[in-house]
C-alpha cells in the first residue's frame, strides 16, 4: 500500500502544487520501496510512474493549436502505449487489456445509466462552468476550424483518461490491492490530472467521484467501451457549455 501510495501522491504533486524535483523524488521512493517489497509491484509501479512523468514533462493545457495538440497527443500516446507493450511484451503477463467487444451484451441498467450521464451533465456543468468562470480555462474556438479541435482535443482526452487511469494504472493497482484501494489511488491521480487541465474550483467534487465510478463499472462490466460511451457522453455536455459559455447567442439551451 505505502509504495502504491506515494505513486498516487505524485499525482497532485506533479500535477496541482507544480513541484516536479518532489514530485519525482516520491516516484523514486515509491519504487525503491517496491523493489525491497515485490518485483512484480516494483515492475508494475515502474510503468505507471514512467506514464506519469512523460505527461509531467509536456504543458497540460486546453490549447488546441495544432502544434499544442501535437505535443500533448504524442505524450498521451507514449503513456498508454510503452505500459501496454513493457506490460505484453516484456512481462508477457498481459496485465494491461483494452477490452472493447467483450461479447456480452450491455444489461437495461447499463444502457439507461447512459442518457442519465447526459441529464447529469447537463445540471452540473453549465452551474459550474459559467457559475466559477472556469470555462475561461478553455479556449474560445468559434470558427469551424477551432471547433473541430476542440471536438477532438475534448473526446480524445475522454478517451485517453480512461485508457490510462482505469485500463493502466486502476489495473496494475488491483493487481496488488484491494478494490476500495486501488480505486482511491487511481483517483486521486485522475482527479489531480484534470485539474491541472484547468478543471479548477470546486470540481474535485464531482470528478472524484466520477473517477471512482467508472473504476466500479470497469470493474463489473469488464468493457472499455461501456466507460468510454459513459466518458464521451459527459464530454459531450462539456463540449456544448464551452461553446454556449463563449458564444452566448449559440446553444443557448442551459439552465444556470
């Protein structure tokens, strides 16, 4: 627990308070005191700190200039995709899955949590975005041209938050801990990613918990596609409020 622990604690080092000798110097704690532990929990540790250093080392913003998208993108790709071939590979323990057509069909509570998301979304987000100024942190994109990267920049980091926080790092915790856990750990690191994303304010308070959940229908569902559907369609509701918040004539369709 204590190595596993310090990884996650990292998280809003790196990520919140800024501090990346601190932040670093926890990772290597976390896995010298693996190392005397477990070398399965030292080996599992290594990838998800190597994830977290590579997005530690690229702006985390809302920037969706091209050049922005292309820097963050290839730090994103590099902290899901070098876990997942160390972990098939060079483990060979096949530990990290991204389980898309599972075969089993989504159950009735399953497939009506889905419009749920989006009645959610659309009471909280549009009180917080507007209500705190936060939609400040995101750029306004009102040609076609920065709409469509903003489209994308917010849908393919839903996507990639899932890949890693819940199929990497949630997945190599379980491995060590137990559910109620590991789930916290992974939290902690996602909630600590978004802020530093400029999901600022009193948005812990909804994105912890969020966090939390999709780990539990991972969990139960054993499909990636399930959480991502679940994850885009609340990013689908952000999508909107940006546009709404800065473009007020446009959208206008939320109660706030």
């Amino acid at each position: 627990m204590v190595p596993a622990a310090l990884v996650s604690l990292a998280g809003p080092v790196l990520f919140v308070l800024h501090q990346p000798l601190a932040g670093y110097a926890l990772l290597v704690v976390a896995l010298g005191a693996a190392a005397v532990l477990s070398r399965a929990l030292f080996r599992d540790l290594l990838v998800v700190a190597f994830g977290l250093s590579v997005m530690s080392l690229v702006p985390i913003t809302t920037d969706i200039s091209p050049a922005h998208m292309a820097v963050m993108g290839t730090a994103m790709i590099l902290a899901v995709g070098v876990p997942y071939a160390v972990s098939r590979f060079a483990y060979r323990d096949h530990a990290i899955t991204f389980p898309v057509r599972t075969g089993t069909p989504w159950t009735r509570t399953e497939k009506w949590y889905l419009p749920v998301v989006v009645v959610i979304g659309y009471a909280l987000l549009p009180v917080y975005m507007l209500g705190t100024g936060v939609y400040m942190n995101w750029p306004a994109a009102s040609e076609p041209a920065e709409i469509t990267r903003l489209f994308i920049g917010t849908n393919g980091l839903g996507i990639w938050d899932e890949l890693f926080f819940i199929c990497t790092v949630f997945a190599l915790l379980r491995r060590h801990l137990p559910m109620a856990q590991a789930n916290v750990l992974q939290a902690v690191l996602f909630t600590s990613f978004l802020w530093e994303l400029g999901f600022h304010a009193w948005a812990p308070l909804f994105i912890f918990p969020f966090a939390l959940l999709q780990a539990f229908i991972f969990t139960r569902t054993r499909s990636l596609s399930y959480i991502i559907c679940v994850h885009l369609l609340f990013d689908l509701v952000l999508f909107l409020v940006l546009i709404h918040a800065h473009n007020r004539a446009w959208l206008d369709i939320f109660l706030y």
